[in-house]
C-alpha cells in the first residue's frame, strides 16, 4: 500500500528471521494485522522464487474457508491439474505437503479461525515464508514467531493521516488532528476511516470532524466511511464469542476504572474467580482485552470500551443493575477487609459471613495488592454508588476506601474518595461519617503540607464532635487538632488537646487513638529536647501498633523513633529503626513513605560522615518523588543532594541542584520549605566567598520562619551561621549566632543540635580569650543529654583545638 506506515520494529523482526519461518500476526480488530502481512510480503518478494499465494481463510464468517479447499486452490495456482486434485482430504493432505515442501514461497494465510484451519497448510521443509493473521491469539499454535500487533505510538499516528490527507490539512489544523488522532484511539482502522472521511468531503476541515468525533456516545457512528466501519470490525469478533464470553463482554463496561481482573469480573458476572479468569482469557484471546500493565490484568481499547457499553445498553436494566450491585458490593466488602488487615484486625476479618462477596484478603500483603490493583475502580464507584444504590452506601464505601488510601500514600484517589464521600454525606440528615471524611480530609493536608488549612478542618472535626458529645470523634477530633497546632509550631497549644485525646481513648479503650496520642506527645517531648520521655512515649506507642498489628503505625513509629535516636548521637541503633521502617513501607507500597524515611536516613548516614552512601539514598529520593508526582519531595531531595555534594566539594553541581529546588518551591508557594532551602545555602554561599548574600538569606529565612513560630528551625539558621562564621575566624559573629541559636532553640532543640551549638560557642569564647565564659559554656555542654561516645569524641576534638 503506497500509504503504509511505521511497523518499523515489526519489519526489521520478519527481515532477519530465515526462510522456513511461518509469522503470526495476531492483534485487535483494525489494528492493521493483513496490511503488515501484504507489506511484508511485498517486500521479501524477490528472495521468494515460485511466487506468492494468498488465501482469506474466512476466519469471521459463520462458516470458515476449510483448510483443504485452500489446499486446492493452492495447488492448482503452483501448476498441479484441476484432475489429479484428490477429492479425499487426506489424499490431497499428502499431495500438497509434497508439493510445497521446500519450494522458495510466499504464503499469506489471512484472517484465520483456529489453529486446526492453519496446522495443515504450513508447509513442510524451510524454504517458504508464511504470513498468518488472525483476529484469534491461536494459542495452541506452534512453531511460529508471534507478532502481537499493538496501536500506532503517536508520531506514526500522525504521519499516517499526512500521508492519506495530505500536510497541508494537518499542519494548518495542529490542534484538531490531535483531537481526531485521540479520538481514534490511534487505531489504524480508525485513522484510516476519519482520513478518508476528509479525503471525500470537500467541505469538511479537520477541526469539523475532531468535533464530530469529539461526542463519545456517537464516535463509532461517526467511523464509518463506506463498507469501512469500526463498528462492523468489532462486530464480526464479538459474534465469534460464547454466550458467556459475549456476557462478560458487556458487563465489563460497568467498571469504572481504566482495567479490571478477575474478581472484579466475577462480581458483574457473577461466577467464581476461577471462571472469569478462563473468560477474560477467552476474551484476550479474541483480542477484544488487551493486558495492562499490572500482571494479570486487563483494559479496553477506548474504541472497544465504547462499544463494550454500547452493547450493555442493549440489555434489560434490571440485568445491568444486578451486575451493578454486585460489583458494589464486592468493592465495599473487599475494602473493609483491606482495612481490617491494614490494621491488624484479623479476627473481625476471620468474623466476616463467608457468603459476602469480597476478594480473598487474609493477610497484609494480599491487602495491599488488593489496593493496589483495585484502588481507582473503587474510588471512581463512589458515584456509582450514589447513583444506583443511594448516599449511605456511598459514603460508607468512601469512609472504608480513605483509610486504604491513607495506607497506601495514594494522595491522589484520596481527594477523589474525600470528595465523593462528602458529597455523598449532604445529601444524608445527621450523617456522622461526615467527620470521618472531614478527619480524612484534614489528614491529607497534613501529608500535603498544608498545615493551615488542615488546622481550619481539624478545628471543625473537634467542635462538631464536641457539641454531639461523641467520644470517639473527640479523642480524634482533639488529636488531630493537636497535631496540626503541633506542625504549625504551636506545641504548647498542642499539648492539652493530645493530652485530652489520650485520657478519653485509654477510659474508652480505643487503643488505636491511645497509641496515636502517644505518638504525638513523644513527637512534642523530642522536639523539647526531652529524648528520654520522647523515647518512652514512643516505645509505648511502638507496643500498642505491634500488638494492634497496625503495620502503618509502626513503620512510622520505627522512623521516628530512629530520628530520635539520631538526634541524641546514637547513629547506628537510629540506622537499624530506619532501616526497618525503610523495609516496612517498601512492602506496603507507600511511595510518600518511602521517600520520607529515604530522606531521614540519608540524614543519619551524613552524620556519620557517609556522605556517598547518603547522595545515592537522595538521588533515589528523588525519582520516587518524581514518580508520584510529588514535587515539593522531589525538591526537597534535590536540596539534601546539593547539601552533600557540598560537603564532598562539589559546589558546581550543588548549586545547579539548589538553584532547581529554589524554583519549584516558588512555583508551589511552599514558603517553608524555600526558607529550609534559603538556609541550607548558607555554607556553600560562604565557601563561594558570598558573605552579605548568606547572611541576607539567613535573616530572610529566619524572619519567616520566626512569623510562622518555627523557632526551631530559625535556630537552625543561626548554627549554620555560627559555623561558617567560626570556620571564616569571626569569632564574634560566630558567638552571637550560637548564642542565639542556643537561646531560640531552648528547651525546643534536640541533644545533637545543642551539642553542635554549644561547641561552636565553645570554640569561639576560646579564641577570643574569653576565659570564663568558656567554662560556663563547657559546663553546660556537660549537661546535654547525648550519647556518651560522641560527648568524649567533641570534648576531644575541643581539647585538640584549644589554644595553649
């Protein structure tokens, strides 16, 4: 064909294979499977002596062309009389095998049935080359190299209709031709339809048929031109299916994700696991499916999903509801299962009717992968939900589904789920599961950052749960506002509302909420400095999530627990808390979580002056970040990066990495992170000789964060400052900045921190000769609460320093 495109992969595959070879080319309807075989053909032609046979082995029609008919025709086109033609099929069998056998051929056999239709005209001995296409996987088929023909990628897409309409037309409508190439799914058949639909209408522009085309519920009566139609391609596969095969078919447009696997198929059908899993291969094989790209799974063309929906509609409604309401029904069941695992609740999940429908969950991993897989079908189902079963079901799908998600780091199904579930709750008098979609939705700001816009929901959570005099909203409701007061800097604000939380969960016996609580205050104590009590309280948090078997709760616990360790100087017992909450979230699946503890481990590792081990943990920060479309921890990466490569003395390209970070905190308004960024170029800007731009960066980022009550992290500030100060000789400025990092940390700064802090103030009372000041500041450095190796390793390095 003069107009054929692209297949270059698929091409340079058949030129290397050897003569003797027979290529099945098997693919969905339209996806070019008999212009690949003739193009192939056509271009081996001359290494093929005795010519070229075709045959359309009729494989759609309700009666195939029988293989010894084919035979015959065959035969007499290589010379063999119509007379000495066996009428017997065996006969003729012996007479064609001889006749083909290593003969220098080209054979297409297009359009098969079934493998019993080819087996007996692949020729024997190795001189032929035969081209198979067939709408059919041919699973049974062997010795033959497999072809699976796929849609065009998109530049082929658009080269084909340049080709077919001309450049002049695509070029001057760039938008619209992507809206028809789109629309057509890049399907060749399709593309091939709407071009010559323009070809043959004068009037038509590009932009009038991306219109046309643009009305999902008329496309594939718009791809038709001629006796070219979408339509009667898919239809004479469909008519080929079994009964059963042709039911799941239809059920299957009921879902309402983007694929769909077994147990989700048994629910619209209505069979067991192990019959549609034989059913969806049954419609793989027919091409009619193609797998996803998680194992296992399946999803529709977008042309096919169409007319999947199209044939539904042609069902009685009450068959479609029923299928419906299973599907439902399974979803809800199966996510209050995952939920039950995820929080280490099996014996409510062993308590479980075994005739409710639901996926086989039983363990934590199965849970996952359940949630992994099932996750967007099930929050695009709330509005199913709403629609055919009412607003209760609904919403208590969303409530089951946003503890899932929240499991699994999916911020982005969780929006949808918290959206959907609270516009399910209005519609509902007095629902009360609009505070467990509200706490949900508070919580995902925390992970989101958005500590004041979290703070505002949590606040409502606490004083509706107040005012209906519900217990357990208020031990959530005052734990979470004491958390998001706590991530705003207002620790001391904080502290009553989690105390509150603690005294009524241990009184109700809500031990999830206990441990919660305890979690939190430990989180307040280490950032007081306190890492005893801190300890305590996470230890005993620690116990209430191993017991409860709360996976989630204890792989974060783990984390900070570690940076709790960190921060007292305890390095290697904080890598091995790091390193099995790393492993933790790993098998969760919890990407966000994932790249925290990443991130927080790359800081235990750097305090131990493993600055290479701690690069390679942030450059694989960064790309989980990118893969889940997390910017801000991306950046946040790239940050940690160019800290280390600083320190390795590779300023350039530390540099290059602040600079990126700096822009993408601007882009995102994320003010406290730039500042963080601002000051971790504190050094690098006094190594590049930069003084007045460090400091002015330094009082930018410590004005801000001061306005926004991050003492703590201005205190930061000021110890960078008194290090690159005492590293420059100006013990002055040095004194000042670690009097003052000293002074805002106070009790709101851990050990390791103050330690540093102290050391620098020691080191530059000294070299100004300050005699008394530096005992005073030696005594206090005495005191802090720090592992005893690492006191002795700084008392030692003073003691070095110090001047005789």
């Amino acid at each position: 064909m003069l107009d054929f495109t692209g297949r270059e992969e698929e091409i340079r595959l058949a030129e290397d294979l050897p003569s003797g070879t027979a290529i099945l080319i098997t693919g969905k309807p339209g996806v070019g499977k008999t212009s690949l075989a003739t193009h192939l053909a056509y271009g081996v032609r001359m290494s093929y002596a005795d010519g070229e046979l075709y045959a359309d082995l009729r494989g759609h029609d309700d009666k195939p062309a029988p293989p010894e008919e084919v035979m015959g025709r065959f035969l007499q086109a290589l010379g063999v009389p119509e007379q000495d033609i066996p009428s017997d099929p065996h006969s003729r069998l012996d007479i064609y095998r001889r006749v083909t056998a290593d003969r220098p051929l080209v054979m297409i056999l297009d359009n098969a049935a079934t493998e019993k239709q080819v087996r007996p005209l692949l020729p024997s001995g190795t001189a032929a080359l035969v081209l198979v296409t067939s709408r059919s996987q041919l699973s049974g088929l062997e010795a033959v190299k497999r072809i699976d023909l796929d849609i065009f990628p998109s530049g082929t897409s658009l080269d084909f209709l340049r080709r077919v309409t001309g450049e002049d037309i695509t070029n001057s409508h760039p938008e619209a031709t992507e809206r028809v190439i789109s629309a057509c799914g890049h399907l060749p058949l399709a593309l091939r339809i709407a071009a010559n639909i323009l070809s043959t209408s004068r009037n038509m522009r590009m932009s009038d048929l991306a219109a046309e085309l643009s009305d999902q519920r008329d496309i594939l009566e718009a791809l038709e031109a001629g006796d070219l139609a979408i339509r009667a391609a898919f239809t004479l596969s469909y008519r080929k299916l079994g009964k059963g095969a042709k039911n799941a078919f239809k059920q299957l447009s009921h879902v309402a994700g983007k694929d769909f696997g077994s147990g989700i198929c048994a629910a619209l059908v209505g069979c067991d696991e192990r019959q549609a899993r034989k059913t969806l291969r049954k419609l793989r094989e027919a091409n009619l499916i193609e797998p996803s790209q998680n194992p296992g799974r399946y999803r529709f063309h977008d042309l096919l999903g169409m007319y999947s929906r199209e044939k539904s509609k042609g069902d009685p409604e009450e068959k479609s509801l029923s299928a419906i309401h299973r599907m439902l029904e399974w979803l809800a069941n199966s996510a209050t299962k995952v939920v039950l695992a995820a929080s280490g609740r099996f014996g409510e999940l062993e308590a479980m009717p075994p005739s409710a429908r639901s996926a086989d969950i039983d363990s934590v991993e199965s849970a996952i992968t359940w949630a992994r897989d099932e996750l967007e079908n099930a929050s695009s189902a709330i509005s199913v939900a709403i629609q055919h079963k009412g607003p209760r079901d609904a919403e208590n799908l969303a409530v089951s589904l946003s503890t899932v998600c929240e499991f699994t780091g999916d911020w982005q199904n969780w929006e949808e789920v918290i959206d959907g579930g609270l516009k399910a709750s209005a519609m509902i008098e007095d629902s009360r599961d609009t505070l467990s979609l509200l706490t949900s939705q508070a919580n995902l700001a925390r992970y989101r950052r958005e500590f004041r816009d979290g703070l505002e929901i949590a606040s409502q959570v606490y004083n509706r749960a107040t005012e209906a005099g519900d217990d357990f909203f208020i031990a959530s409701g005052a734990n979470l506002y004491g958390c998001l007061k706590m991530d705003c800097g207002e620790f001391n604000e904080a502290i009553p509302f989690i105390e509150q939380s603690l005294k009524i969960s241990r009184e109700r016996g809500l031990r999830h909420q206990v441990g919660q609580a305890l979690y939190n205050l430990g989180t307040i104590h280490r950032s007081s400095g306190n890492m005893k009590e801190a300890i305590r309280h996470f230890d005993q948090d620690l116990k209430v999530c191993m017991d409860l078997g709360d996976e989630l709760g204890t792989a974060e616990t783990l984390n900070t627990l570690a940076l709790t360790y960190s921060d007292s100087g305890k390095f290697k017992e904080a890598e091995r808390l790091h390193r099995q909450s790393l492993d933790r979230f790993k098998r969760i699946g919890n990407i966000h979580k994932v790249s925290m503890v990443t991130n927080d481990l790359g800081i235990t590792l750097r305090r131990q002056g493993r600055n290479n081990e701690a690069l390679a943990l942030y450059l694989e920060d960064m790309e989980l970040s990118r893969s889940v479309g997390n910017a801000s921890g991306e950046a946040l990466a790239q940050v940690n990066a160019a800290e280390v490569l600083h320190a390795m003395g590779k300023s350039k390209e530390a540099e290059e990495r602040f600079a990126a970070a700096v822009c993408v905190f601007t882009d995102l308004g994320d003010a406290e992170r730039l500042a963080r960024t601002l000051i971790t170029q504190i050094p690098l800007l006094f190594s590049a000789g930069k003084f007045e731009l460090a400091e002015e960066y330094g009082e930018t980022a410590i004005a801000h964060l001061v306005r926004h009550q991050h003492v703590h992290e201005a205190a930061w500030a000021y110890h960078l400052l008194a290090q690159e100060y005492e590293k420059s000789g100006e013990y002055e400025k040095s004194l000042a900045s670690a009097r003052s990092a000293i002074e805002m940390g106070g009790s709101f700064s851990a050990p390791y921190f103050q330690l540093v802090s102290h050391s620098i103030c020691l080191k530059a009372s000294l070299a100004l000769g300050r005699k008394s000041e530096s005992e005073e500041t030696l005594a206090a450095l005495r005191e802090i609460d720090v592992d005893a190796e690492l006191m002795d390793e700084v008392l030692g390095e003073l003691e070095e320093e110090q001047p005789e």
